[in-house]
C-alpha cells in the first residue's frame, strides 16, 4: 500500500435554521477541498479528505438550546439523502475517500437524531456510519446509542461492531471518532480493538484547543493505540446564515497524527477557511506493529485486569429511552451535577476541604 496524502478541511461555517441552508456549507467546502486537494496533491495523491464536525450544520441546536422534536424536524438530515449526496459527488471528482459529520434522524427512532460521522467512498458510496457515544456534556442535544442502550442491543448486539465500527478500505481500516469521544481513552481504544489503523476525530471549541488539551488527546490516542489520527478543526463560524460577524469559536490546531504520536501536518490559525496534511503510511504502521517489542502496546492488555475497572455503572443508560433529551440547565441539574455527586458518594473521590 504505497503511502497517500490526508487533508483536514477547516471550513467557515455558517451556522443554519433550516435544512435547505445546509447547502451554502456545502458549496464552501467544496471550494475548500479544491484548494486543499490541488496543493496537497503537489507531494503524494490525496486519497483521503476529512471535513470538521460542525460543518454542515453548525452547532444551532447547543448554541440555541433547541428542543430537540424541532431540531429533528427541521434541519436533521438523512444518511443518505441530498447533502450525502453532494459530498458524494466531491468524493468522486477528487477520487478521494471522503469523511464528514452531520445531525441526522434515524427512522428506527422517530423523532430524534443523532449525531453521525459517515464515511464516503471514491465511488461515491456510504461504506460507514458511526453514532457518537459520547456527546459534549452538558450542550449537545442529541442522543447516543447509550442513551437507548437496551433498544440499540436488540437491534445490533453488544460487540464492537455495534459501538465501534470500522471499514477496511484499500487506504487501510478505518474508524471514526466525533469530538468528546476523543476525550475518553475507551472510546479510541475501542476502534483500535476493532482494527482501526487511521482515525477521523474533529472538532474542539476554545479555549480547550488553545489550552493544549486537543494537542494532548490526539497525541496520546494516536500513541496509545498506534494509529493514525486525522484531526481537522471547524473554521471561522458565524451563528446563523445572517450573521454579519463571524467568530473565531474553535481556535485552529488542526492536525494530524502518526502512530508513533507525533504531529506530521498542523495548522495553527483559527479563523477563514483553510485545512492541514500530512502523509498516511499504513505499510509503515503495520510494519512498526509487527516488529516492535515494547511500544506497540496493545498486544500487552492485561484484560481480565483491566475489566475490573468497570464493573460498577457510572453514567446511567437509557436516559432518553423513554422520554426526549432535557435542555441545558434540566441536564445540568439532573444528570451532569448527580453524576459528580454519585462519584463522591461511591467513594472514588474525595470532597474538597473548603
């Protein structure tokens, strides 16, 4: 597999009301991924194109608080459907593999929506949807498997492929991650389990990503696990479509990672539209997998031990099982403040004197 060329697009986004506005996003990324592909491709082919979370839609149901009926009504998407579509059309004229995210309603479960990484082919074709498990506590309104969790092993069992799906590609396996998710070690750690050897996670708001807790997890996942991580950050955002000031939200550090943790394409700056690359070696990858001794780490899971550490429940499941996601302040009071009580109360921390 000879080694290609990744981009992360970071892409001004505007922030949309309603679903037809979704489009004027996609038409700047398309302009985006013209710049990016015809320059990057001066090295090594692209043969993978990562879009930011945020950048079809905006962030309009945290900023607004939106019910979530309403949100799933009016500017959830369907995977496939039109703006698929679209990326599809871009995916196939720079034959490139082509990763994004939307909000998006699943007919399984009226009404809600979830939050999806999806990947494109270079045929044009959806070879993987992944439902975010962990969304940004306690804004982002939309549900995760989690949150369903007994109707969601029903219909797809409790294994891997359930939670942590990867695609194998002739670029090498992938998997996806969406913002928070990259938080967590588990969540990264479970698409490594399951194969993956490059990993799309974006997007992180300021000041985290100035504040180098983005820089740290990216790192550490990509190192942890010896893989891959693809990292593009939102651009310059505008809060709706009529907004006639934009704001720098995300504060830039686009990245890409190798397997060995270090950083090998970076973009600094937040604001306008740009993107980073950075070359894909998965020959290399492999290679370093098969031979090292020491710090291909996985191999040496003690995971009977390891299990130990999550016998007890933590966050509850089937939150929104039988009723709609609570707005900020609801959530913040029932679930974010009760479960930081319940870490004090199962002794695990320890109160503050003062």
């Amino acid at each position: 597999m000879e080694p290609y060329t990744a981009v992360g697009i970071s892409s001004t986004v505007w922030g949309v009301r309603k679903r037809r506005e979704i489009l004027k996003n996609i038409e700047h990324l398309h302009e985006v991924v013209a710049a990016a592909s015809w320059l990057s491709s001066l090295d090594l082919p692209v043969r993978l194109i990562a879009i930011p979370e945020g950048a079809l839609q905006g962030f309009t149901d945290e900023v607004f608080d939106m019910d979530h009926v309403e949100y799933a009504l009016n500017i959830a998407i369907e995977i496939p459907g039109e703006e698929t579509d679209r990326l599809a059309e871009i995916a196939k004229q720079y034959k490139a593999y082509l990763i994004a995210q939307a909000k998006a309603v699943d007919e399984r479960f009226p009404n809600r929506f979830f939050n999806n990484a999806f990947i494109i082919d270079p045929q044009g074709r959806i070879i993987l949807r992944h439902y975010k498990n962990s969304p940004l506590f306690p804004v982002e309104h939309s549900v995760c498997p989690h949150d369903i969790y007994d109707e969601w092993v029903r219909i797809h069992g409790r294994n891997l492929n359930a939670f942590f799906p990867v695609v194998e590609t002739e670029i090498g396996v992938l998997g996806c991650a969406l913002a928070n998710e990259g938080s967590y070690p588990e969540y990264i750690r479970g698409l490594a389990m399951n194969g993956a050897e490059v990993v799309y996670r974006p997007s992180y708001p300021h000041p985290h990503t100035q504040n180098e807790f983005w820089e740290i997890q990216n790192r550490a996942r990509a190192l942890d696990n010896n893989i891959y991580l693809v990292a593009p950050n939102t651009g310059t955002y505008y809060l709706t479509t009529e907004s006639p000031v934009p704001i720098d939200t995300f504060g830039g550090k686009s990245m890409i990672v190798d397997y060995k943790g270090r950083i090998i394409g970076k973009h600094e700056y937040g604001a306008g539209s740009s993107y980073c690359a950075g070359v894909i070696d998965i020959d290399a990858l492999r290679d370093f997998r098969s031979r090292s001794l020491w710090a291909n780490w996985m191999k040496d899971l003690r995971t009977e031990i390891i299990q130990i550490i999550y016998d007890r429940e933590l966050y509850p499941k089937n939150l929104w099982m039988n009723r709609m996601p609570m707005k900020h302040k609801e959530y913040e009071e029932k679930v974010i403040r009760s479960n930081i009580k319940r870490m004090f109360d199962m002794g695990i921390w320890r109160r503050p004197e003062k």
